[in-house]
C-alpha cells in the first residue's frame, strides 16, 4: 500500500484530502507543522509526501531537506506561492512536481499517480500466472513471452496494481485511465478494455486475474 504523509496546516484542506485519497486506498498520516512532520519522518518511512509550503513553525522547503536526507521518497508541493522563484528553488531541492492551490481532487489524483510511476516505486510487479510488470521500462511479460497492451490498457492495469486486492468502482477505474492528455474513456468503453486486459492476462481453466464484484465494480486478485 502506497503510504502518504500529508504536511497541511488548513484543517478543511487536510481532511478534505484524506477523504478522498483514503477513498483511493492511499494510506495517509496527517502533520499540521514542520515539527510534526519531521518527527512522522523519523517515525516511518513513506512513499510520498505532500507538502504544504507555507506552515506555521516553518517552510514545506525545510520538511522536503529532511525527507530527502531520511529517504527517496517523492515529493509534490501543494502552494499558493505560484511565484518562479518558489518553483525552481523547489525543484532544485529535489521536489517531483508543484500543484497550486485551489486545485481540483482529480488534478492532485493524475499528479500522484505520474509522480509514482515515474519514481518507479517498485521496479518490478509480479501477478499470479507468471505475469512480469517492468515499472520502469513499461514492459509486462507471461513466463519470459512479451504481453502487447495498448497505453489504455496498460494504464488500467497500473490502476488495478495501485490498489491490489481492492474491490474498484467503475469510476474509480475511468480515473485512473484518465491522463493529462485528456484521452476520453467513457463508461461504456471501459468494459471493453476490462474485456482486452483479461484476455491478454488471464489463463483458460485458472482462476480470474480480474474479478468482477457485482454491484460493486473489479478486484485485481493477488
């Protein structure tokens, strides 16, 4: 599970964003202040973090300098200082993206999941029926044999592999396909690429990779 620490001073902001990327299955520890934060950072170890720049006790520049001294996790600044100078000195500490306030849940969602991927988290995903995932390079392969998926379906296989085990909404799923070049999947279109993945992944006669949960959506089974 991809564990999130959240460095947010705005008690509506905060809890708002937990709302919504807990609904993802992100796990999500909350710090209101510098302080706070580099003990959290001390405490545990996170995938990503989300940083406010502007806090009470300090800067969101001071938690990136520490986060980058404990580990190599990926960091998106969220601020309302959308001056040049706050953006380069951010990402020549090391920050993997900017997001500025106010900005929409389903912006912050697509940043996430870009910065991840690009981080590579895990190199490599396996699945049950010798299905290989190359994160890094792109490449998914049974038993050693390349699998050919189109962009669409890959991205909806790193969907199901964001949230292994988890039962997804269809909307969920559209989300997760969705990409900042606007590529339009509508609702009908997702079962057909649901159809394309399971006949590339799944084997005759073994049990399904992708489950359907009436009523519910799909589940990738580990």
């Amino acid at each position: 599970m991809t564990e999130i620490l959240l460095v947010e001073d705005d008690d509506t902001i905060a809890s708002g964003l937990r709302y919504a990327l807990e609904q993802e299955g992100y796990a999500l520890t909350l710090a209101a202040t510098v302080a706070d934060a580099l003990e959290a950072l001390k405490q545990h170890s996170f995938t990503l973090l989300l940083i406010d720049l502007g806090l009470p006790d300090g800067s969101g520049f001071d938690v990136c300098r520490a986060a980058r001294r404990a580990g190599d996790a990926a960091v998106i600044f969220l601020t309302a200082h959308d001056d040049e100078l706050s953006t380069v000195m951010g990402l020549d500490m090391g920050a993997d993206d900017y997001v500025f306030k106010p900005f929409r849940i389903r912006e912050l969602q697509s940043r996430i999941r870009a910065v991840l991927r690009r981080k590579g988290g895990t190199a490599v995903s396996t699945l049950p029926g010798g299905i290989r995932i190359d994160l890094k390079k792109a490449e998914v392969t049974r038993n050693g044999d390349p699998v050919a998926l189109s962009a669409l379906e890959y991205r909806l296989l790193l969907a199901f592999l964001a949230h292994p085990g988890q039962t997804l909404t269809r909307s969920q799923l559209l989300e997760g396909i969705f990409d900042e070049g606007g590529s339009f999947v509508n609702d009908n279109t997702l079962t057909v690429y649901i159809k394309r993945l399971r006949d590339k992944l799944e084997v005759p006669g073994c049990p399904p990779l992708i489950a359907t949960v009436r009523g519910l959506g799909y589940r990738l089974e580990v």
